[in-house]
C-alpha cells in the first residue's frame, strides 16, 4: 500500500480534528476527501505530508513512518496546499529550476516537466503574469519535479473558470495512472469526474468510505454526501 492510516487522531487542546481515521490507498487510485469545511481534510494531509504531527495513531507512506522518517516520506510525496505558495515576481522557468536544484533535478527533468503540465506557451512569463489556471500548473509541475510516488493535493480547482477547470481535470487524471493521488473538495462533481473512490469526512471521523462506482449506483453524490455528513 502506498499510503495506510490507522487510528489517526489530531487534537487542538480540547477540539479533535480528527478522530480514529483509518484507510489504506494502493498505488495507481485517486481517491478523492470529501467534506464541509472544518471536516479535517487539510489536517489529514498535513499528517500525511509529516508537515503536522499526530495526536495518536500510525500514518504511513510507502511503507515509512510519516513521524520517524519525515524527510524520506517528504522526498517520495508531491504536495499541492489550497492556498499555492509560488514567488509572483520570478519567472516560471528560473522557479522550476530552482525547485528542481533543491530536488538535486536536472535541466531534462524541468523540460519534461513543463511538457508534461502544458506549462510551455506560458514558461518565459513571469509567474504574476499568469492566469490561476497555469499557476495551478506550475504549483503541479513544483509538486512534481522530483516524480513522487504520492501526489496531494489541497482544493487543486478552487477558483478556476469552466476551461481552466477542465483542463487540470484531465492533468491530474493523466498523472494518477501510475501515482497514488489523494485529492480534497467539497464539490462532488470533482470526486465524480475525477476520482477512483471517496473518503466523506464530518467532524474529522470517516462517515463512508467506497468506489464511486459504488455510490453513483444506488444514489447520486450529493444523495450520498447528504447522507453520510447528516447530523
């Protein structure tokens, strides 16, 4: 398994973001995190990323603990957080180039990279000069310089118009084939279109966990995501 999670706790004081999480995610899934705001995605990815500690439980990536070998769980992960931190004034190439020098990356390896995220029509731009669709893009092609085997991503579409939307659908689809990806949203035609399976997450516990398959076959998501998040 490429990422497991067992009995994961994370308290602030006396409030429990999450509580007794358990999950297990196989190489080659987009399983996408479903729920309200202040349900405990984003602190169940920072768990995961080791950019946050644990209250209680394990947290694994490939196969290492998320805690006791925080630098190799970062150097085997890409991460993309909601609120995408870029440096505005450098243009796309230099700040590619310097994420690719702190990943001990080569100059093929940007080249590949920008191919690969569509970023080449806007690559000798400066980074403030772009559309928030192709600085999703550059904050992708960062998270994926070093070709990690996990690939997270924090509200990846938040903010961007229909074309743009498309478009880093069909990216992050193309790059979860061979990677394990772990999206969160609460917009369940996001899961729908993109993600092999759902985790819904209230209050920071798992209220379902399934295929999408699954659930868009005895209901819609939203019947589904009502249900599971109901009070």
């Amino acid at each position: 398994m490429s990422i497991h999670v067992k009995n994961l706790s994370k308290s602030y004081g006396q409030q429990k973001a999450l509580d007794q999480v358990s999950f297990e995610i196989p190489k080659g899934q987009i399983v996408g995190l479903l729920g309200p705001n202040g349900a405990g995605k984003s602190t169940l990815m920072k768990i995961l990323t080791s950019y946050l500690p644990q209250s209680e439980g394990e947290a694994l990536v490939c196969g290492m603990d998320t805690q006791d070998n925080s630098l190799m769980v970062r150097q085997r992960i890409g991460y993309l957080p909601e609120h995408n931190p870029l440096y505005p004034d450098m243009h796309v190439v230099a700040f590619l180039q310097f994420v690719a020098k702190i990943h001990k990356q080569d100059k093929n390896k940007i080249t590949d990279t920008i191919r690969k995220v569509g970023l080449e029509p806007e690559q000798h731009k400066k980074i403030k000069e772009l559309s928030k669709g192709y600085r999703q893009r550059v904050g992708l092609a960062a998270a994926l310089m070093h070709d990690p085997d996990v690939l997270i991503l924090d509200e990846p579409t938040t903010g961007l118009d229909p074309n743009q939307l498309t478009s880093i659908r069909e990216l992050i689809m193309a790059i979860g084939k061979d990677k394990t990806v772990i999206l969160s949203t609460h917009v369940m035609q996001e899961v729908e279109a993109m993600c092999d399976r759902v985790i819904f997450i209230k209050a920071g516990k798992i209220q379902r966990d399934d295929s999408v398959e699954n659930i868009t076959k005895s209901s819609s998501m939203e019947e589904a995501f009502r249900l599971a998040t109901a009070d």
